[in-house]
C-alpha cells in the first residue's frame, strides 16, 4: 500500500538526490514529465500505481521499496545472506564429510547465528518480514547442522578442514548488516 503524498514526495526526492539525480534526469529515465516529479515530490499530486511503477524501474527499486518506503539496501544484504545459508546447509549436510574441530564447528555456529540475529533485525525493520522469516528459518538450520557434528568432532581441524571453516567464516563476517 501506498504511504501518504507528503511521505512519498520526501523519499522520491531523497533518493533522487542521494543518487545525484535532477528532476529532468529522473523523469527521463521513468518516462514521466519533469512537472510530475515536480508535483510528486512537493505532494501536489497523489502518486499513481503506473507513475509509481514507472519511478521505481528507473530507480532500480521495487514498487514497494518506493511506495512503502522499505530501505532497498537491506533486501540484497538478506538475499545474499540467505543464499550463503542455502550453500552452507548443501555443503554442511549430515551425509557429508566434514573434518572441523569441536571449536571450529561451535565458532562458526555462533557466527551464522551472531550474523542471522543483525540480518533478521535489520530486515523486520526495514519491512521485509517474510524474508527475514526465511533468513531465521536456513540460519537455524545451519546451526543446527553444524552443532549436530560437534559429539564426533576431532579435537583439531585438518588443513583442508581449516581452510573450509575458514572460508566459511570469512564469508560470513563478509555479510555485515
């Protein structure tokens, strides 16, 4: 749903001007009139759902990223976090080897979940509910997969176990909310 005129005016022109955008340059690249930019971002108009599409698709944004205001920078941020969850539930699966020690499987736990917990809350109050729902749920997994090892774990990680959470851990802190 769309927020009030004088919302929506503020945060088309906030974005436009982050991005170093005239008005002219705007209504270009949307396929709109400068006067309608104009009456939009002063709220003399109510923006349309076709205006609103247009606007967004030259931004690079969703319709609701615009017209609800959710901060388009955390939806990448949670998709890329929530696809490293899928790599590591295909790679960390129970039916895989996987030669880490007790420490290294109980850090790298603690980090899916440290990073799950700033993702989750940076997604709820951006408006991404049901993706940060996602997020809670494969980060969940994760953790529990790798604390599922933790009983047969070696006392010490092999060289290329060691690399393995290490690359695992560097991904992770790499997803910074």
């Amino acid at each position: 749903m769309l927020q009030t005129t004088e919302s929506f005016g503020e945060r088309l022109w906030a974005i436009r001007n982050t991005r170093g955008w005239t008005q002219t340059e705007l209504a270009e690249a949307a396929g709109i009139s400068i006067t309608t930019v104009t009456h939009l971002e002063t709220g003399k108009v109510a923006p349309r759902l076709g205006t609103v599409r247009k606007l967004a698709r030259a931004l690079g944004l969703s319709v609701e990223e615009l017209g609800e205001g959710k901060d388009p920078r955390q939806r990448p941020l949670g998709e890329r976090f929530l696809r490293a969850l899928e790599e590591m539930v295909e790679a960390y699966s129970l039916d895989k080897p996987l030669d880490w020690s007790r420490e290294d499987l109980e850090r790298i736990a603690a980090l899916v979940d440290g990073r799950a917990q700033e993702i989750f809350s940076a997604l709820m109050e951006a408006g991404y509910d049901e993706l940060a729902q996602k997020v809670a749920r494969a980060s969940g997994a994760v953790r529990a997969a790798l604390l599922s090892r933790v009983r047969d774990a070696p006392n010490q990680t092999s060289e290329g176990g060691r690399q393995e959470a290490g690359g695992a851990e560097k991904k992770l802190q790499g997803l910074a909310a």
